[in-house]
C-alpha cells in the first residue's frame, strides 16, 4: 500500500458495535495500529449475543436481531467471517383476542374479515376500504388510513405505534410507512431481502472474528471523550453526536427499551416474535429466543418482554425519533461536528439515524476504504461521509 503508516499513528475507534468492528477490521488490514473503546464490558454494540448458564440459549441482549439484506457485498463480506445459518423471520401479532400473521397479509386479511378472498379480490377489498378522500398523507395516520382502511389501521398500526413512539400517529410524519404494508398472497416472511440468515454462534462470534487482527487493540469498560482525540491521528466516534459536545444545545430524543427477563421449562408462546397490538397491553412484543437457534435443541426457553419508553440520560438509547424538534437541533450538532477536526461520525448515535445492521456495515465499509483515500491524497477525512440530515 502506498501508505507510511506508524506505530505513532494511531487511529482510535469509539464503539465496539458493526461500525467501529468494520472500520477498525479494514484499517488494521491496511496496516495501521487501531484503539479500539467501548465503555460496555462487551464487544457487539447493541448486536451483543450471549450464550447464558441458566437457560443455555444464545440470547440477543439489546433485542431480537435478523441479518437480512439485498447488498451483495456486505453479504459476502459477514458470510466470510463465519457460519450463516438460513432463517425467515416470521412475526405473529395478538390483537383484541385472537393471533394473526404479520406483515398483513392473504391470511391476516382473510382471518380478520372472515372472508375467503383470493389475491384480486383481496386487493380490490382492501383498496375499497382505503379512505380515498385523504389525497395527500401528511401523517403516518393519514397515509394508513388511506392505504388499508380504518379497521386495519387500529389493529394492526396504531396501538402499537403508539406504544413504541410514546406519540399519537397523527403526530408522525407519512414518510415512515412508505409502501403499502400489505401482501396479497400468503407469504409471511417479514422482510423481503434477497439475503437473510442468522450467524450460527449468534453475532458475538462476528464481532471477535472483526476485531481480532493483531493490529487492534480492544480496550473495554472506557468510556472516551472530546479531550482524548488528541492523543490519536485520527477518531472515528460511534457514540452519540450530542454526547461527544456534552450535550450542549440539549438532549436529542431517543426511545429506549426495557426487557423482562423469563426462563421456561416449556414452550411459552411457539414461535421467535410475537407482537401486541392493543394500547391497552403495556408492552409492544414478545421475543422468545431459542426460536432465533431452531437448529439447537433448547432445553429450556427464554422470553423477552419488551416495554418502550423515553430515554433520558444514561439509558441506552435505542432508537432515534428524528421529529421536526430533534432535527433542528441534530442541525445544530451538525454545524458544531463539521468544524470538529481529526474526527468522523459515523454509526447510528453518530449520525442519529436508524440503521440496520447490512446499512451499518456498507456505511463503515465506504468510511474505511475513503479515509484511506484521503490519506493517500494527504487530506484529512472529513467529519461526516453521510449527511445526517439527509
Ligand atoms: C431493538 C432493536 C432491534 C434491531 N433489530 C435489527 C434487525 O433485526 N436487523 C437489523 O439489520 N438491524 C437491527 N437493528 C439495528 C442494529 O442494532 C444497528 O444497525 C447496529 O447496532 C448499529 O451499529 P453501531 O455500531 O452503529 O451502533 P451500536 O451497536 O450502538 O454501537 C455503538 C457502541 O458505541 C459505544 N459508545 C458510545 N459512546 C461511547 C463513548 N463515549 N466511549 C466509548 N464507547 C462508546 C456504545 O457502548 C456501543 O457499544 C435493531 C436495533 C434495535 C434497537
């Protein structure tokens, strides 16, 4: 490589989840001597699995997580590193008594309006049952309604919406249900990417194949801040933009997540995610973990009752809410991080975006491979490679 990269050269990588791991993976590959800090006492991010004593089972500790992608690359690149087994997540919702299939689909229909539809005549029902007065969504109720009808819309959106923003659908924007959530056949697979499966050892086993190059350096339990950049060559900070300034134009809003905790002798609800639709159900779903391993024969079974609520500081923030409040003053930090020198923003609390984990991964790939770019042509990389705004 064309690179005169020395031990003094240091670069540090703030966070242990998918976008430090990659970046830190493809630095230490091109030679050069990388810190790694996360002020957990794990590797993994909020994609830590763990395999516990008590129930045997690899469980996902920040919540349940599907690898499912259509990047060819980013595929390729985390079925090198280890065993990919194939899984389809299939998702059950319990709504004002009775469990239906998710995303809506043939059956979903046909079992809530307890009708023998096929395809044509489902699609035809269901726009039928669309409000057509509403010609232009400007919230996520407008354009439900608008999609799938008033009967659907409160089963199957708003209670659970509600539940998992804190917030009344009329109070978010259209742009978040952008497609027509509904399938006219009989496919219940969640997500429709060409590519989806679930590492075998769960997704720890990634993150010690990523950062286990003799170049890096994992330091753990070290929570890193503004003042320590300038111990390095360069930071490429995955924690949370506001943070990094000491929250100085104030907090940006995040919901974060409770887990409850239950080890079964027996098969408590028969399948990896069960959701719950009604607003009088204080939790938005149930995840059941040995269902994500159907390869291992588990021996007992181990559920995850998950409530949403706000974050305030010191939570885990979990995902960012980005209303027009939080985008302005996301602006703010933008403006203040663009100024920041000898440092990149990156990941999802750097950039305050939700991002899977294939996005996380392309993301940090292309932040690597085009800070060494600027190396190479003696520019310093910049503070962002993505617009937060955007
Ligand atoms: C409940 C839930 C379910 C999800 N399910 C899926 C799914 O099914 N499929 C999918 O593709 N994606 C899923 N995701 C998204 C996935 O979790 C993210 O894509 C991924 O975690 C982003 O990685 P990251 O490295 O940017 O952030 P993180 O994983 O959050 O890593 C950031 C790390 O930085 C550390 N850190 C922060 N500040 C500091 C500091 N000052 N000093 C030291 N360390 C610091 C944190 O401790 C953390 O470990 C889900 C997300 C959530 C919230």
């Amino acid at each position: 490589m064309g690179l005169n990269v020395k031990n003094k050269d240091k670069i540090a990588v703030v966070g242990a989840g998918f976008s430090g791991a990659v970046i830190a993976n493809l630095l230490a590959k091109e030679g050069f001597y990388v810190d790694v800090l996360d002020s957990r006492d794990h590797i993994g991010g909020n994609c830590f699995t763990k395999r516990y004593e008590d129930s045997g089972v690899v469980e996902h500790v920040y919540g349940p997580h599907i690898f499912h992608t259509d990047n060819e690359d980013v595929w390729r690149f985390v079925t090198s590193l280890v065993k990919f087994r194939s899984y389809t997540n299939r998702v059950k919702s319990t709504v004002n008594g009775s469990v239906y299939s998710l995303p809506i689909n043939l059956h979903t229909i046909n079992q809530f309006f307890n009708k023998v539809l096929s395809p044509g005549e489902a699609r035809e029902f269901v726009s039928n049952m669309g409000d057509q007065s509403i010609a232009d969504p400007v919230t996520f109720e407008d354009q439900a309604l608008k999609f799938v009808g008033k009967e659907l819309y409160e089963a199957f959106f708003k209670g659970y919406t509600e539940k998992q923003w804190g917030v009344s659908p009329r109070e978010l924007p259209a742009s978040i249900l952008k497609r027509l959530p509904v399938r006219f056949n009989y496919d219940d697979n969640y997500f429709s990417h060409r590519f989806q499966g679930m590492p075998e050892d769960g997704y720890t086993s990634i993150f010690e194949k990523l950062l286990g190059h003799e170049n890096i350096n994992v330091v753990l339990g070290r929570d890193f801040s503004r003042e320590d950049r300038k111990k390095y060559k360069h930071v490429f900070y995955s924690g949370a933009i506001d943070a990094w300034f000491g929250f100085e134009y104030g907090d940006l809003g995040y919901r974060t997540l409770e887990f409850k905790r239950e080890v079964y002798d027996f098969d408590f609800q028969g399948c990896a995610v069960m959701n719950y639709g009604d607003a009088s159900v204080p939790f938005t779903r149930r995840a059941q973990h040995d269902y994500f391993s159907p390869w291992e024969e588990a021996k007992k079974h181990v559920v995850y009752t998950e409530y949403s609520r706000a974050s305030a500081r010191g939570d885990t923030p979990y995902y960012p809410i980005r209303l027009v409040e939080e985008k302005e003053l996301l602006k703010k930090y933008v403006e203040r991080a663009s100024k920041e020198v000898g440092v990149t923003f990156v990941g999802r609390l750097g950039t305050y975006r939700y991002l899977d984990m294939d996005v996380t991964i392309s993301e940090a790939m292309n932040v690597a491979n085009q800070s060494i770019a600027c190396w190479l042509e003696g520019r310093r990389p910049p503070s962002f490679f993505v617009d937060p705004l955007a």
